[in-house]
C-alpha cells in the first residue's frame, strides 16, 4: 500500500487567502485611523489628556520629579518617557513638554519650567538640554491617588513596565485646560476655562441632574484664555456650549486715547503670535491700508503686553481703531468639542462633558473606597489578633516561649485560640515593649479608628448621595487650593465689524452717466464759488457718454435710489467707489440693475424716513402719486416696482412728504402749480397716480418740490442754459390739482428748459452739474429774490455745446463750515 507524499508547496499555498485589494486598503486605513485618533490625537474626555501629556506626567511621577522635588534636565524627563512608554520622536515629547510649561499655553500650566520654554513671539523653546522641568502642583492633583486601584493599567510598548489607561483626575482637566488637535477626517479645538466656574459647574451637575445647558452657563459664562482678552458677544458661546460646536470671536484688550492720539493694546486673542500681529499691522501702514497711524511701538516686557499705535493728527481714532478690528485685534476661535468617550471619537455639549467627567470621577473614589476598605478590613482583622493575644499575654507568650521555631509557635497559636495566619504573623513578630499598658491602649484606639473608617467607607459604597458628597467635597477643595480671578471679559456687541465701520462719515457728491459709469468724491472737494462761473470738472467722459444724475448723500447713508423706469433699489453710499474728480467712475452694473436707457432720477435718504411718512413721486406725463413708505421695507437686490408707468411715461422725481405737506411741481416748459398733498390719497405700489398738472402738448414734468411748513423756503429753479432764480413760496398760490399753474419762470432762448425745481433754506448749498461733466456749488444766497414769471441770473456758465444736466441741494445742517468759507 503506497502512502501518499504531500507537497510542501501545496501547504504553503493552503495557507494564501484571497482578498480585494480594495477591501484591505480599506481596512488598514480605518485601522490607522483609529490608531492615530485614539492613541495620539484626541484627548480623553475623563482626565482631558492625549496620551503623550499623560505620559509625560506619569514617567515624572515615577521618576519623583514632583513639585516638591528639585527641576530635572528636560532631556532627562523626555528620556525617561520615550524609553519607557512613549515610543515615539524626542522632538513631539520635548514640544509637548514645552507647550505643558507654557503659561500664555496653559490656563494651568501642569508643568513648572525652568529657562526658556518660548513666548507670545512665536520664539520657540530652547534645547532639552538647557531647560529643567518638574511637575506643577495642580498637575499632581491629577494623579492623587493612582497607587488606590482607581485607574486600569495596560502594559507599556514593550510589555516590562504598566501605564495608566487614564488618570484620576481631580479636576475637569479637558475644559480647564482645553485641548486641540488634528486627527484622521477629524480635529478637536476646546478652549480653556477658569477652573473655579468648571468646578461650581460641576458641582450644580451633581446637585441638579436633570439641569440645563443655560443653567451650567450660569456658572460656566465662556471660555477663560490665558491671555485674557474680550469674547465679543455670547450666541458663539451658547451654541458652542448647546452643540459642541461653534465660533467665538475673541478681541484684543485696548485703550484708545483720544487726548493723545494713540491706541494701546494690552491683551491678545489667545494663540495670536504678537510679533506677527506687529509686522502685519506696520505692512498695512506702509501698505496706505490703514492711513491713519503715524507710528507703531512694541513696548512689551515681563509684566505684560504693551502695543503702542501713534495716530496721524488727520485721523479719526475710531475709524482706524475699526480698520484694526477688522483685520487684526480680532480673531475666530472655532470650537469644536470633541473628544474620546470609552475609545470612541464624540462630539459634546458642555452638559454631557462634565457628566462624563462626573462619572469617571465617581468610579474614582468608587474604587479608592473600595480599596481603601480592604485595607482598612485587612488592619481590623490583625487589631483584633493583637488584641485577643493582649488579653492572654500570659499564655500567648509561654506558647511562643516553648515552641522548637516560628513554624511551631505559629501552628500552636492557631491551634489553641483559632488565629488566622495573618494574625499569627503579626502576633509572633511583636516586641517585648509592645506588651505595655501603653502600648495596649494605641491598639485600641487604632482598633475603634478603623472600625469608624470602616463604616464610613461602608457608607460611601452602599450610599450614591454620600459618594457624591465625596466628590463634591474634594472638589471644593480644589477650587479652594487653586482658584484663581478670570482673565477674559465679555463684551456686549452681537455685530462684526462690517465695512462701515471702516468708513469715516462724510458727505459724498455721487454722479452717473447716461452709460451706467457712477462714482462718489467727497463734498469737500467742491468748494463753494460764486454764481456765474465755469465750475470745476467733476468726472471724465468717454466720448458720447453725458452726466445723467448727481446727489449728495452721507458715507453710511442708506438709499433708496429711483430710477426713470419707476424701480427701487437699496444702495449704501459707501458701496459706490470714491474716484477723484477726473476719474470716469465704474459701471454700476454690480451695484443696480439697470436696463438699457434707465437712468436714477431720484435719491432718497431712509435715516432721514419713517414709516409714518410717504414717498410722493412724480412722472414725465404729469402724474403724481402718494405711497407710504412702510411699503418699501423690504428692497430685493433686484429691485421693486415703485410706481406703474404707462405710455412711454418716465418717473422723473420723488419728495418724501408727512401727510401735512405742500407739493410744487415744476415742468420743462416753465410752468409750476402747487397744491396740499391731501389732495393725492395714498396708493399702492403698483399705481400709476392721478394728474398732479396738465401739460400742454410739448410740455414735460422737470420736478417736485415739497414744501416744509415749519422753515421758511424758497423755489429755486434751474434751466439746462445756466440760469436760475430763487422765489418767495408765497408768490405761488396753492391751487387745486390737476390744473394748468402758474408761470414760474421764462424759458425762453437764453434760458432753455427748466432741468430741476426745490425748495431751499437758508444756509442750503446748489449744486449743479453740467452734461459734459463740469460741477459747481454755490450757496442758494448769492441768488437775489424775484418774483414769478422772471429770466433769473446765471447759476454757471456752461459751453455752447453743453448743458446743465442736473442740480441738487445740500441741506445747510450737512455743510461743514470749513467748507463755506
């Protein structure tokens, strides 16, 4: 019978598994991953600590580099930690150590340094070699009582020594101190906090269970950064606290000294590199980003932080304090609160880390009890030997006396009074001197003390409420020992710093073209001048293109911008670019939406509106119409619908009214009737009005004109050759609507037809602006009062081949002085 031979190919090639290689990639990233999460990246939620801080601490410990103890050479204490748990490079132990001894780092620092360990400049440590380190005394509270059986242990890298999985933690280490780092598809960013409010919450979790996220930030308000600062505003904190993630902005700390011009910033955001900010601030300057600082000092030392910012005397101090806002004294702290729960990656609200945090601590002082009561049984039950021999000394003593050894006594002791083994043990070791009454008497106290430890310790594992009790106790005791004042404030603005507020206020002469190029220069730059002259240019002109509109208008105004088409739109004036006088402006097409052959036509302020009022506008056709501006509320990007317009009309300028006012409308050809605005009900949006004034067939409407009962006002009027006059509003009779008026001035040849009609005041400023681009202001005085029906003066000359296009007026309480000298 032949036996068969196997092959040992065919054993080997038993053994081959077939597997996708899709599959197996799969697999060992996940593997990897939660290698990475677990056992490098993330903290763990019960004592707050990665592993390389806990073995840091530890390796000290073991080594007795306690705070009490004399500093060791940082090299020795990373030495120590990579050959015996850590196994990784010297570089990522020594950082950690570093960064644990850092106090603009650490709101606790756990490690006590000495030498250089960097600075807010971003500098960072010196060698190993050349720092020492011991442990702090509240890193030490962290390991209080590692030797009770309190923690579980694993054994290390290599299996010779065992290293706690976790340690015990007297206080809630991960939000005191906080924790950040990069995982695998994750990251974790939790911000420090002040120990003393950690542990009131803490407490009120144990007494109130069932309380709330709310109820915590009563004692827990936000984070508390080493560095002090303001947190601005408090939905960040909330939501971050609520959901376990959000976004806190954090302000610098600084004083803005107007008397003598400067800015001084004393506290920074936490993590925020000083010398950075510096250099980063002073290329702004040079930049012509930041105008206003005149120079830049870093005057900082030992005590604290100190950034001196010297402002130009032209500067406004809140605006530039605003720029600096904006692009430097304040930054994000995105919180994400995420953290290992039994192994596992899990992000939670600050309600569900302290109840972690309060569970592991009850097993804590769960296990130390338990511990602690089985030594303390252990003590009892040799007492109660000693005390039995005590009480036949006599006896106890002639057994030992005539026993051959120790064996023998011990077995006859047993045997005769029914000692355990322990008891023996202890009972045939006693000394002579230990059979005083004296000596007696210390065993039988001793004897009660631990029979009361025992029943306490009874008490504390048989009672939740007394365990509890302990855990709150201790961490009184903390806060006691290591509560300190907060650092960050909060300050009470709910808003960023938007582009306004970069802004300074001024008033502004914005133009458009007829080819949609707007642009705004400030008011100032057009001093008043005399009538009758040329002006100035006022904006560059491609060839064919003409000046269609001009207004005036404040820097933060908002407007409400009309246009012929009968549409609104919504503009911030600080929106239109500024551009100097011979600049052709930009196209307005990413700030309205314009079609083709719309024009603005009008501009009204909404600071200077209330819902209470109206907006009266009035066509090319003659029709006027009232709408409450509580209508206009709500201005899509697109723009609204403000009026209807039918045959060709054009909406050609619009009054804001109160319901009490006059109305004076103007025409092209001269004409002009006023009548109460009563007269015109209010409408919707979507009207088309009543006729205000019947034209004569070749006649158009020029303006609308309101009349203020509470200021004495005249009517100007401006024709498209240059002229004007400045009328009395009592020379215009107020009539019923719909009639065909009153002369208000001649247009003929020299005159040309009347572009605009207003009301002004005295003190008012004129500002017209020709077809061409030339612009002058001139102040509503220099024109003499005539009456109706007259030729008028020359407002400004304008070529042969020009003609004034548009006219506005500046209200005299918007007129800075300087500027009508």
């Amino acid at each position: 019978m032949s036996s068969e031979i196997s092959d040992p190919d065919d054993d080997h090639a038993a053994e081959v598994q077939v597997a996708r290689i899709e599959d197996e990639m799969e697999q060992s990233y996940i593997d990897y991953a939660m290698s990475v999460i677990a056992g490098r990246a993330l903290p763990d939620v019960r004592d707050g600590l990665k592993p390389v801080h806990r073995r840091i601490l530890y390796a000290m410990h073991e080594a007795g580099v306690t705070s009490r103890a004399s500093h060791r050479k940082s090299s020795s204490v990373v030495g120590e930690t990579m050959g015996d748990y850590h196994p990784h490079g010297d570089s990522a132990i020594y950082d950690t150590l570093a960064r644990m001894a850092q106090d603009f780092s650490m709101r606790y620092p756990l490690v006590d340094g000495q030498g250089n360990f960097g600075s807010v400049d971003g500098d960072p440590p010196a060698a190993m070699r050349y720092t020492e380190a011991r442990m702090a005394p509240i890193a030490e509270e962290l390991l209080a009582d590692l030797d009770r059986d309190t923690v579980d242990f694993s054994s290390n890298y290599d299996d010779r020594l065992e290293e706690p999985d976790v340690l015990p933690a007297a206080f809630p280490n991960l939000l005191v101190n906080g924790s950040s780092g990069i995982a695998v598809g994750m990251s974790t960013n939790i911000p420090p906090h002040n120990l003393g409010e950690v542990i009131d919450a803490t407490i009120h979790l144990i007494d109130h269970p069932d309380c709330t996220v709310e109820d915590l930030m009563e004692h827990v308000p936000g984070p508390d950064f080493p560095t002090g600062a303001n947190i601005v505003g408090r939905n960040g904190v909330y939501k971050a606290y609520k959901t376990g993630r959000g976004k806190i902005r954090v302000r610098a700390e600084f004083e803005v000294d107007e008397e003598d011009g400067r800015i001084v910033i004393t506290e920074l955001p936490f993590q925020q590199n000083k010398s950075r900010l510096v250099e980063r601030i002073a290329d702004d300057v040079n930049e012509g980003t930041i105008p206003g600082i005149r120079d830049l000092r870093d005057e900082s030392d030992r005590d604290g932080i100190r950034i001196v910012i010297e402002l130009k005397q032209s500067a406004m101090p809140d605006v530039v304090k605003n720029q600096l806002l904006d692009n430097h004294l304040e930054r994000t702290f995105g919180v994400i609160n995420l953290a290992l729960v039994d192994g596992a990656p899990q992000v939670l609200t600050l309600k569900e880390t302290l109840q972690e945090y309060l569970d592991h601590r009850r097993e804590v002082v769960r296990r130390r009890s338990q511990h602690e009561l089985e030594e303390a049984q252990d003590r009892a039950h040799i007492l109660e030997g000693r005390l039995r021999a005590l009480e036949s000394v006599n006896d106890v003593v002639e057994i030992i006396r005539n026993a051959t050894d120790r064996d023998a006594a011990k077995s006859a002791l047993r045997e005769e009074y029914g000692f355990s083994q322990p008891q023996v043990e202890h009972i045939v070791a006693m000394q002579l001197g230990s059979l005083t009454s004296m000596e007696a008497e210390e065993i039988e106290r001793e004897y009660e003390d631990i029979q009361a430890r025992i029943e306490r310790l009874n008490e504390i594992l048989e009672d939740e409420s007394e365990l509890l009790g302990v855990v709150e106790g201790e961490l009184r005791e903390i806060k006691e020992e290591y509560d300190d004042e907060r650092r960050t404030a909060f300050v009470e603005d709910d808003g960023t710093v938007t582009h306004e507020d970069l802004i300074p206020e001024a008033e502004m002469v914005v133009t458009m073209s007829e080819d949609d190029y707007i642009k705004r220069m400030p008011l100032s730059t057009f001093t008043a001048q005399n009538r009758g002259g040329k002006g100035i240019i006022g904006t560059d002109l491609k060839e064919g293109d003409s000046v269609s509109s001009v207004f005036v208008a404040n820097t933060h105004d908002l407007l409400l911008v009309f246009t012929t088409h009968g549409q609104i739109y919504e503009l911030k004036t600080y929106q239109i670019p500024e551009m100097s006088r011979t600049a052709r402006g930009k196209s307005a097409v990413n700030l309205l939406d314009l079609e083709d052959g719309e024009e603005i036509t009008a501009v009204v302020n909404t600071d200077e509106l209330s819902d209470e009022q109206y907006l009266t506008m009035v066509t090319r056709g003659g029709y006027v119409k009232r709408t409450c501006a509580s209508e206009f509320g709500h201005i899509l990007s697109t723009g609204i619908r403000a009026i209807s317009l039918e045959d060709s009309d054009e909406l050609v300028d619009v009054e804001v009214t109160d319901g009490d006012t006059d109305l004076v409308i103007g025409t092209r050809g001269g004409m002009s009737i006023r009548f109460d605005e009563e007269e015109v009900r209010p409408m919707g949006r979507n009207a088309r009005g009543v006729r205000g004034i019947r034209l004569e067939e070749s006649d158009r409407v020029a303006g609308v004109a309101a009349v203020d009962p509470d200021r004495h006002s005249w009517v100007l009027t401006v024709t498209e050759n240059g002229y004007g006059k400045r009328s009395d509003i009592d020379a215009y009779r107020v009539q019923s609507r719909n009639g065909k008026g009153l002369i208000d001035i001649k247009t003929n040849e020299r005159n040309g037809e009347v572009i605009g009609i207003a009301t002004v005041g005295p003190g008012d400023h004129l500002v017209t602006m020709s077809r061409g681009g030339q612009i002058m202001r001139t102040r509503v005085e220099d024109f003499s009062i005539v009456g109706r029906n007259t030729m008028g003066v020359t407002v400004m000359e304008v070529v042969a081949d020009d003609r004034v296009a548009c006219m506005e007026v500046v209200p005299a309480e918007t007129i800075d002085p300087d500027d009508d000298e």
